[in-house]
C-alpha cells in the first residue's frame, strides 16, 4: 500500500472513531447538566434549615418545601418523557413531610433520571413528546425546557438561601 493512502486510511479510522465518540453531543451534554443539576439542587435541599422549609418572601410566592416538590413531581415526568420510560410509580410524598423525605425523594427522582437519561441518544432528538397542553414538544425541546427549569428553581433556591443566611451551593465551592 502506498503511504499515502495508509495515511488517508489511517486518518478515516481517526475520524470514524472521533466521530463515533461524538455521536451524542447534545444527550451527553443534556446527562452532564443533569447531573450539575442534581448536586446543586440536592445540596440547597440539603442547605436550607428544616426549621425553614415554610419559609416564602413573599405570600404570593412558593415555599422552600413547595419548590423542592414540584422538582421531585417534575422530575419524573419530565426525565420519563425525554427517554421514552415510564415514570416511577411513588407514594405522594406532600411539601408538609418535612425536609428529610423531601430531600430523599428529589434525591429519588434524580437517580431515576440519570438511569432513564443514560439510554438517549442524539439520534431521536426530532422525536415528539406530550409535556403540556395540546402541543407536541420534540425531544430536544424537552431537554432545553427541563434544563432551564432546573437553573429556573435553582436560582430561586439559592435566593431563598441567601434570605435565610445560608449560601448557596454554588457560592461554596468553584464550578466545575
């Protein structure tokens, strides 16, 4: 074989192999913020003093314990409407149960959606999915949403935090 085309042969593996481990740029982007998500979201849960899950600036605004409920309720919908699963079957778990089976059921759903997210690939992006009202959602679109209801309700509790003299996560520790 002449060099040249060892060498043309060699690059086309090196690409094929590059482009094999960049088959899912936008799913492996999608697990990593899940799970940036997970640990800011569970390290605020775990934060905030239980003595203050009540607590809202404002009466028109959610609870500390509201907030962290409607995440665990979201989760799992949303993570089982992105990979094609059918959300766990679970035991209400009401914003009144307290900080520690809240924290353990966000820590719950969280598990599941790294277990349901490990199985989607870039390749059924365009597919459609059911999240609210009538309208189809392309998987993709799935994934924005449920990525910036993550920051949304971070940011929330991470304000909520800081009303109560406590920092938030991401104030402690240097971002990955």
């Amino acid at each position: 074989m002449r060099p040249s085309l060892l060498v043309l042969a060699l690059g086309s593996c090196l690409l094929a192999q590059a482009a094999a481990a960049q088959s899912a740029p936008v799913s492996d982007a999608f697990r990593k913020g899940e799970e940036r998500a997970s640990r800011h979201l569970v390290a605020a849960a775990e934060e905030m003093p239980a003595a203050k899950y009540g607590y809202k600036p404002t009466p028109a605004q959610m609870s500390f314990a509201d907030v962290i409920h409607h995440l665990a309720e979201g989760n799992d919908f949303l993570c089982a409407q992105i990979a094609g699963a059918t959300a766990p079957k679970r035991d209400e778990v009401k914003p009144a149960a307290g900080k520690d089976k809240l924290v353990a059921r966000l820590k719950e759903t969280f598990d599941f959606c790294a277990t349901a997210l490990a199985k989607v690939n870039d390749s059924d992006l365009g597919g459609k999915v059911k999240l609210f009202g009538p309208r189809d959602f392309t998987r993709a679109e799935a994934m924005f949403i449920t990525v910036d209801d993550w920051a949304d309700h971070y940011g929330q509790l991470a304000n909520y935090l800081r009303l109560n003299g406590q920092l938030p996560p991401t104030a402690k520790e240097k971002e990955e």
